[in-house]
C-alpha cells in the first residue's frame, strides 16, 4: 500500500513465506519488514532469534533495503525483559507531555509507591524541577508504603536553603 493511500498489494511476491509488521522509512522509499522466511506463521516470532541471548553481546545485520550486501554489523545486549524500558519510557512520555501542553511551567512527578523507591523518584524527579511554577504528583499504579504523603511533604515550609559558595552573587 502507497504511503499514503492506495491499494493493498504484495509487494515481495514470495508465496508462502510469512510476512509482517511492515513500517516505511521517513522519506518513504523504503519498507522494512519482519520476515520469517520459513512461511510458517508459528515460528513467526521475532523475539524468539534472541531466546537465551540476555546480557550476551549480540550482532544484527541493519540496512534500509531487503538485502545483506552492505548491511551494517550492529552488537546489542539484548535484556531478559524490557518492562523497565517501558515503564521508564511511560514516565518520561508523560513528562514530555505535561511540559509540552504546560510550555514548561508545569513539572510532573511519577510516584511508584509511598516507600524508599518512591522517595527516590521524588528526589530525582521534583528536586530538579523546583523551578516550575506547579507540579503534578502522579500516583496512578501507585504500589502503597508508609512514608508521608507528597501533600505533607510539600506544604512543609522552607526551613533550609543550600547554596555551594561559588553561586552567590559578591
């Protein structure tokens, strides 16, 4: 199918080979595509050419075009689950977001729980954004714990200010 409208069509002509995931490339030139080459569709499962492979340094072959001539050699260590990849990239989003639509006023904080992991993406997160004008505190998912909660912690007043000796304005 034309990158932006059309008809569907075989583009490979390659009968019983199972195809899929088909994506163009940004200046529409090319398709990339997974193919399995065996035609069976149970052992279409890309993630399986990397079973056993977690932490071991692993090659791909990378090219714009459907051909291993002048392919790049690229080594990459798979990892046994990208849930913490996808869980870190959900954050990040919704960070990009919120500063996005806020043009940067606004910061955004995910609580994982109310414990030691929470205090720690506290610190990393709202530490480095005290300079917005307002904060969202994300709690959605959020696991429990038994520190205090966000609310307590930012209507404290400010009791202390530090500032290494080489800011101050002399």
């Amino acid at each position: 199918m034309p990158a932006k409208k059309g008809n569907v069509r075989n583009l490979t002509r390659t009968p019983g080979v199972h195809e899929r995931s088909p994506s163009w490339s940004p200046d529409g030139k090319w398709i990339a595509y997974y193919s399995d080459l065996s035609g069976d569709a149970a052992e279409d499962n890309i993630f399986g050419h990397f079973e056993k492979t977690a932490g071991i340094q692993t090659v791909l072959l990378v090219k714009g075009e459907p051909s291993r001539e002048g392919a790049c050699q690229v080594t990459v260590v798979p990892v046994s689950s990208d849930r913490r990849l996808r869980y870190r990239d959900w954050i990040e989003g919704n960070r990009r977001k919120v500063s996005e639509m806020t043009g940067g006023r606004v910061a955004y904080v995910y609580m994982p729980n109310t414990a030691e992991g929470g205090y720690t993406a506290f610190n990393r997160y709202f530490l480095s954004q005290q300079d917005k004008e307002a904060v969202i505190i994300d709690e959605r998912f959020n696991g429990g714990g038994r520190w205090p909660t966000t609310s307590d912690i930012l209507s404290r007043p400010e009791k202390m200010v530090y500032l290494p000796a080489h800011s101050l304005n002399r």
